[in-house]
C-alpha cells in the first residue's frame, strides 16, 4: 500500500467551479477530423506522476487521433469533485483513484462499464481473482488495477532465524525478544487507516469480518494484541505512530518484527543499507490474509470509451506493466507479470507478490470514514481506553451494522 493507496476519502463541501475546470464532458470528442483529447484525472505529484507522464507522452506520441492530457485533482478532493461531477454527467474521460474505491464510484454513477472491453482484450483471466472481484460490480468490470501493495510483517534476520507463521509462534518469539527496551513486535495503533489497515487482517485470519465483530473469533483478533500490549512486547506509543514511523523503529532496529507496508521498502533499503531484513505473511489464526491497497484505472461514464480504452490498454501491456512497477515500486495484480523473475528472483518482493494474490480489498463504500473511525477507535479502546476487547469490539459493531446494511 503507497501511504496513499488507501483511499479514505473526506467528503468536503468543494466549489461546483473545481469540477468545471478538470472535467470535459463532450469537449473530449472534437469535431468531425479533429483529434480527441482526453482528459485524466489523478492525485500523484513528484515521481509517481513523473512516471505517469512519460507514460501518457509514450501514448500520444503513437496517436494520431487521440491525446490524453492530465489534471491533477488534490487527493482529498477526488472523491468529491467526481461526485459532484456526475450529477451533471460531467466526469473526466479516464480516472485514477484508489484500488478500494472502484465499487464505490462505480455505484455512484461515476464509472462506465468496461466489462466487454476487459473480456476481448483477455485481461479478466490474467488478474487474481480478489483483486478482479474489487473492481466488479454484478460481476462486471467497471476498472482495472494500475498496480496495488499490501502489508506484510518484517522482521530482522539477525534476530529472527525463522519469521512465525501463527499467532503462538508470534506471541512466544516476539516475548523472546523483549528485552532490554527492545520490542519483539509492533504495528501501528494510530486513529487513522494505518490502525485499521494494520490490525484488520488479523480479523480476517480467523474468518471474520466487519460483520460480525462481536464473535469469538473477531474478538480473539483483538485480545492478540492486548495481551502483548499490556505485556509491554508492543511499544506503548504505537497509539501515537503510523506505519511509516513504526518503519523506522524497525530500522533503527529497536523492534524485531512490524506490521510494515510494501510501500515502505525504498525508505528501508534507503535509511538502513546494512540492515540484515526480509518479510513474510503476517502470521495466522486460520489462514493468511492482508489489506490490498494501491490504485485503479477506470473509464467517465458517458465519456469516451473507445478512445480511453485504447489508452488503459496501452498502460495493461505486460511489458509496459513491468516497466510501471519497477519505477513506481508497486507490486503486479496480473499474475503474468508477478511471474517475472524481477519478482520470483527477489526474496522481498516474490513474498508480497504472493501476499498481494491472497490479499482482500477493504472499501466501505460512502461509509468508509464512518467504519473505518469505528474499527480504530475499537482497538484504541482495548489498548489503552479501559475496555476489554469484547466491549470494544461491540460497541464497535453498533455502529458498523447499519452502515454495511445501508
């Protein structure tokens, strides 16, 4: 997961203006001989919108007929301007946005359907299949995923001759390794998505879900963590630090083992050359699982669709897919290119590859903050709030009910 990846969109009153200045409505057709232009929408600055603008200038420069030109939407600001924009059918003709939103937009009426497109051109049995079904809807595509990341648990290898594989062996390693104010183990606990994304597929090894969050099951996801919080094999400030600074507690080598995003690999490799690492599944109750996250090419409805989906195959290629990955440092979603040696030859990255194919997507729809602040708060309740896990996750669930039910 990128740091933004995971969209958790803030629906913020925005001027109808700000729409009017990205999105193009018909003006993409052109007159009769004229070239059509389309507009992309997107929220990438520095080198990931580099990458994407060598990108789009490797297309035009093979168009005769088509240029894509980019417009860069603030990534707070994305879900808004777009919903506004569809009430008028005023959406921009290609859009970038993030992986677990697609249903959402896709049901808002912001996405056309694409399903024929995906199924002639032979991408719908190349993609894994959790991440296909997170751009269907009624089991047809309404976007494609650009490239996606995942959370995994790292660990030192200095310390750590075999990475745990279930919850037993994390709790009794991690406690081995607690000493001397070093951690065995952390995870961010923060009142954002990095709390939720980094406890949530915990829930999910045991075969629950946000639905039935007061079953035994869900609630031993939680007490996990308590118990090793108030053994103090967690550090205390993990209520305080998101993912990205529980990395540098890892490199800094003052924990063994974290909940780490795959996103957080250049900054790692980066601030700690000679540190001995790798990563693995995070440990399991039933099963593996982890958060996909990422992001997700899709089609304005209404706009341009044959001319955008020359584009969105053009960026599919699996050549081309390669060449996106290796220079954003994002992980495939299409099984072909994650068979690439540049990810089965790399201990690091053949292991995410893996994680991505089984990982699942965590979109809550126009709900999404509402759930999400319920899930961290739940955990923040059980560390350091004076409830147990049960009451926490309860209360939780009070309030998620109605909103996945809506």
């Amino acid at each position: 997961m990128n740091k933004k990846s995971i969209i958790f969109s803030t629906f913020i009153v925005i001027s109808l203006i700000l729409v009017g200045c990205g999105a193009n409505g018909n003006q993409s057709e052109g007159s009769s001989g004229d070239k059509v232009t389309l507009t992309l929408w997107h929220y990438w600055s520095g080198h990931l919108e580099e990458v994407l603008q060598s990108n789009v200038n490797d297309f035009n420069e093979t168009q005769d007929g088509i240029e894509v030109e980019l417009t860069f939407v603030p990534y707070n600001e994305l879900t808004q301007q777009l919903l506004i924009g569809a009430t008028s059918q005023d959406v921009p003709d290609i859009i970038i946005g993030g992986i677990n939103e697609v249903q959402f937009y896709a049901k808002s009426g912001i996405l056309e359907n694409i399903n024929e497109q995906v199924e002639n051109s032979g991408l719908a049995t190349g993609i894994y299949e959790n991440i296909a079904a997170i751009h269907k809807i009624d089991d047809e595509f309404h976007g494609l995923p650009l490239h996606t990341n995942a959370v995994g648990l790292f660990y030192n290898k200095d310390l750590v001759d075999e990475p745990p594989v279930n919850w037993d062996e994390l709790t009794n390693l991690a406690t081995d390794l607690t000493e001397d104010g070093k951690y065995g183990f952390s995870a961010s606990a923060h009142n954002s998505q990095h709390g939720t994304a980094s406890w949530i597929p915990f829930l999910w090894s045991t075969g629950s879900g946000v639905e039935d969050l007061g079953s035994p099951e869900a609630i031993s996801s939680l007490e996990l963590w308590k118990n090793m919080y108030d053994e103090s094999i967690m550090p205390k400030e993990i209520l305080q630090k998101e993912l990205e600074e529980v990395g540098v507690d890892f490199y800094n080598e003052r924990v063994a083992m974290i909940i780490g995003g795959s996103w957080m690999i250049p900054a790692l490799e980066e601030e700690a050359p000679d540190l001995n690492w790798s990563v693995a599944q995070i440990p399991k109750d039933q099963m593996h699982a982890s958060v996909v996250g990422g992001e997700s090419i899709a089609i304005g409805k209404g706009q341009s669709v044959d001319e955008a989906w020359q584009f969105i195959d053009f960026l599919m290629e699996p050549e081309r897919q390669l060449e996106w990955l290796k220079a954003t440092g994002n992980f495939p979603a299409i099984s072909e290119v994650a068979n690439d040696p540049y990810f089965q030859d790399d201990e690091v990255r053949k292991v995410f590859a893996e994680v991505i194919s089984t990982s699942q997507g965590y979109g809550w729809g126009e709900n999404h903050n509402e759930v999400n602040t319920a899930i961290y708060t739940a955990i923040q309740e059980a560390l350091v709030g004076g409830s147990t896990s049960e009451e926490a996750l309860k209360k939780a669930s009070e309030i998620i009910q109605p909103l996945i039910e809506e």
